[in-house]
C-alpha cells in the first residue's frame, strides 16, 4: 500500500505542480477577463443591453450570435447589433 503511494507522489514533481498552478491561473484570468468586457458592454453599450434582456439568457445570446456571424457580413458591431434587434422586434433602452 506505501509503495503505491510513494511511486504516485513521486509521479507529481514540483514542475508539474507549478505547470498545473500555472494554468488554472490563466484560466481564472481569461474567465474574469471575459466577465469583465461582458458586464463593461451590459452598461455602456445600449443595443448590447436591449438585446441580452430581450433574450432568455446569456447562452442563447452568444449562439445566436455563432449562428449569424458565418453566414452574414456585418460592417461593425453596431450593424450587428442594430439587425438583432430588429430581428427580436426591439427598441433601443433609454440611457438614463
């Protein structure tokens, strides 16, 4: 039973425990990254926050927008905007 264990530990060295340290802390960099932008858009950008409440939720945001962004040339993110909302039947949100 020790031997097994002591053979595991002995597996793992210490670079590969900085390795794996490594990754998760980009990982939770890149997701907070992301989480920030989003949030930023929801309070600055008014089409941005009139579509995502006129979805159901965050997911269905983003795999409408994987659907349209192949097959559909848009001059700017704003034109991309403008078409969702007019395809939801939306209006854009007072900024006040």
């Amino acid at each position: 039973m020790y031997s097994r264990i002591g053979a595991i530990i002995s597996i793992i060295t210490l670079g590969m425990v900085k390795r794996i340290g490594l990754i998760i802390y980009w990982l939770a960099t890149f997701i907070l990254l992301a989480y920030l932008i989003h949030t930023t858009f929801d309070w600055l950008d008014t089409a941005y926050h009139t579509v995502r409440r006129l979805l159901p939720s965050r997911r269905t945001f983003f795999e409408h927008w994987h659907a349209l962004i192949p097959y559909l040339p848009f001059d700017s993110g704003e034109h991309l905007m403008k078409f969702r909302l007019g395809g939801l039947d939306g209006k854009i949100l007072d900024s006040t």
